[in-house]
C-alpha cells in the first residue's frame, strides 16, 4: 500500500525466538507493557500504541504520521539491543504480521493456543492506557478474527504442542519421568499446562506458588498425587524432585543457588519470561538447566506435521489482509468525503443566511417560511449535485491507493470549503436530512464519531 504524507502508518518492531536469544528478548522486555506503551506514546508523533511481550517474543507496534517517525519512536524500545536481532515491519508488513502471530505461525510451537489469550490481554491492556485508536483497533481486531477462524478451519492446532507440554516432552526425551517427582513453579496459564502435561505421568506433582490457594486450585484440577507449597518452601520440594518446571510471571528470579544446592541429579526446564532461574544455578553439577531455546528442538516434529495446514492459514491472511487494507482505504477517503460535506454545508448554511438576508431587507412582507424551505432545498440540492461526482472519485482513488488524488482533494477543497482543522465538527443532526440522504453512510457514522 502506498501512503502518503496524510496517511497514518503502522510500524512495528519484532524481537523473537526466530531470531534472538531468550537473553535478548529479557533485555527488550524488561519493563511492564503499560509502562512502554505509556513511553511510546510520549515520543513525538506517535497516536497509538501496542506492546506484545510474551515468553518468546517482545514486539511493538505504533501509529505514525510516516514510517520514518514510527520507526523512530521504536528505536527507544529496542534501547541497547543489537538491531540485528530485531525485525524492523513496516506498514502492512505489521499488519501481516499481527495476524502471523495471531494464527500461531510465528509461535515456538507451530498453532499454539495460547498466544491468542495473550493478544487480546495485550490489547486490554493498551486500551487501559488510552493507546488503542481506530488504525489499531481494526488491525488488532482483524489479528484476533484471523486467527480464530485458522483454528476453526484448518487443522493449524490439532495435536499441537503447547510450550508447557513440550517442556515436559523435552523433559522425558532427556532424563525420562518414569517414577518421578515434579515440581511445578507457578499457577498461572503456563505453569497449569505444565501440570496437566505432567498429570498421571510422574508419581507424585507438587505445586509451588506465592500464592498457596491458587496452587491449591491447580492441584485440584490433576488426578496426580499432587501437594502444595509456598515459594518460602521451595527448596525443602525441590529436594525430593526429578524434574523442576518453573514458570511465573515474577519479574526477578525466583530459584536461586540456594534452592538446589542440597538436591540430587535435577532436570530443571525454565519457561518463564523473563526467566525464573538465576544463571549461577547453572554453575551447580548436578543440576540440567534448560530454557526456551533448548525446547525448540522439540517443536521441529509438529511444524512438520502443521506445514500442510499452515500454507491454508498463510492464504486466509492473504484475504484478510486486502481486506483490512480496503478497510482503511475507504475510511480514509470517506475522512476526506465527510471533510468536503462538511465544509460545503458551512459555506451553504452562511450563502443562504446572506441571501435571506438581502431579501428580506428588500421585501416589506419579509421571507416566508414557505420560501425560506425552497432556497434551504435548492442549496442542498446544488450541493449534493456538485459532491457527487468528487465523491465517486474519491473512493476510486481510494481503492487504487491513488493517495496523490485524494492530497489533491484535500489542497483543492479546504481553502474553498475553508476547512479549519481547529473548528469543531458539524452535528450530524445540523445537516439537513435531503443532504444526509445523499452522503455515503460511511460519512454520517465518521461525523459522528468525531461529533
């Protein structure tokens, strides 16, 4: 798509598995979305905002004038991180993109689940923060269509791994889990697909969590001899486990040396994000410590078996993306179209004051009401005359990202229309209803959303 200079833009930017570390997507996603998404939207020029960070993935999107300001607006994201390992998305690169992820292409494990729940958290939380308009909430919205309907229609997550199992699949490929204790680190959405992965195949499950009754509620869902703990008692179960998965939401890490040092031969798998284990545990000899790019060895054989289903998805985001893309064309144009309706009926309404005016001032008997309706009816009628034409154009233009035609609008018919873009706009109930009848519905819901 081709945009010009009155166009706003989406650019984005993509730190992941795919392409970085789990030490540099730490280093991106250190602090809280809200407190980024709030960052971007004080840098110059940007209106929206939208931060994705997840167990393998950091990714922002903003709302430019151009895409050279967007991308700027990112760099600060990005901080110290070396730009090699980052994805740079232009406009409907991003949107692509959003809808990549959405469908589970761009996840660890091909159609993963999970990371629909964790779009539309992102995006209540960006909302909460007044950083969602209209550019990202069609994108967003689209995002989360797309992706609901690859799950519905094609075969993208059956039998797919989630990260919780493949860990545990990870876990039996390198040290078994026949008779074995496992230790769960958290009760949140990772940690329970964890335990259920885990459930009826090891002998005995403890949960530990900050927060005991939610451990208590996870243990209650498992048929497994399971236990509880609080995370003051984690190294009295980490003693008697085989295996250790962790993963919290903590921002520090929450299993340190001192936790395993008195345990025996331990496989502990980290999928937390950031990462729960301190990297001195590492240091212990009798502790296996995994993380996130470790278990993507695991996920080879799914993608294998989703690549059939994936090339389905790739086309369904193909349609959707041109459909999103004639979404903003039209919008665009019908900004500029309302626009035009608008100023027209400011010069209409003031031309036909002075003309009742004159007339009055030159009849004893003054202006009838009968009268008055006739020259109210004849404007209007000039007026819808005179627009349609441009309008059809418009839209054309639109439709054919002849982006230079609807500047041209702009330039044409705002100094004869005298669009101020600091006045307020025209109620939609102040424009007659003969004038209302001939302007695209599209015009009348955009007034009104302004109004």
């Amino acid at each position: 798509m081709t945009t010009g200079p009155e166009t706003k833009v989406v650019a984005g930017v993509s730190v992941s598995h795919s392409h970085a570390s789990v030490e540099r997507i730490e280093a991106v996603a250190a602090d809280p979305e809200q407190e980024v998404i709030r960052a971007l939207l004080d840098e110059p020029g940007v209106t929206e905002a939208f931060v994705l960070q997840t167990c393998n993935r950091a990714e922002a999107y903003v709302v430019a004038e151009t895409a050279s300001v967007g991308q700027q607006a990112l760099s600060t994201y990005l901080g110290d991180v070396d730009s090699s390992v980052a994805r740079t998305l232009d406009h409907e690169a991003s949107l692509r993109h959003l809808m990549s992820v959405a469908c589970g292409l761009e996840s660890l494990v091909l159609g993963e689940d999970q990371i629909i729940g964790q779009i539309r958290e992102a995006y209540e939380t960006a909302r909460g923060v007044g950083a969602i308009g209209s550019t990202l909430d069609d994108a967003i919205l689209k995002a989360l269509h797309v992706g609901e309907r690859a799950r519905s229609e094609t075969a993208i997550n059956e039998g797919a791994l989630s990260l919780g199992s493949a860990a545990v699949q990870f876990a039996e490929s390198q040290h078994g889990l026949d008779a074995a204790t496992a230790l769960v680190i958290g009760a949140g959405e990772m940690a329970t697909l964890a335990a259920k992965a885990l459930d009826e195949s090891v002998s005995r499950l403890v949960v530990a969590n900050r927060t005991r009754s939610r451990a208590e509620r996870l243990a209650n869902r498992l048929e497994t001899d399971t236990s509880t703990v609080g995370l003051d008692a984690l190294s009295v179960a980490a003693a008697d486990a085989d295996l250790v998965v962790s993963a919290t939401g903590s921002p520090e890490h929450v299993v340190g040396v001192e936790d395993l040092e008195t345990v025996g031969e331990t496989c502990v798998i980290d999928i937390a994000q950031p990462r729960d284990v301190a990297p001195d545990v590492e240091s212990l000899e009798h502790v296996s410590v995994y993380d996130l790019d470790a278990i993507e060895t695991v996920t080879d054989g799914t993608k294998l078996k989703r690549q059939a289903a994936a090339e389905a998805v790739e086309s369904m985001i193909d349609d959707e993306l041109d459909h999103l893309l004639s979404q903003y064309k039209r919008k665009r144009a019908d900004q500029v179209i309302g626009a035009m309706y608008e100023g027209a009926e400011r010069i209409k309404s003031r031309e036909l004051r002075t003309a009742i005016a004159r007339l009055e001032s030159e009849s004893d008997d003054g202006v009838s009401e009968t009268e008055r309706e006739i020259l109210e009816s004849m404007a209007d009628a000039l007026v819808g005359q005179l627009l349609s034409a441009p309008t059809q154009s418009l839209r054309d233009a639109a439709e054919k990202d002849d982006w230079s035609t609807i500047h041209t609008a702009l330039r044409l018919f705002g100094p004869a229309f005298d669009l101020d873009p600091a006045a307020p706009p025209t109620a939609p109930d102040a424009i007659p209803e003969e004038m209302r009848e001939r302007m695209p519905s599209r015009v009348i819901e955009q007034l009104t959303r302004e109004y």
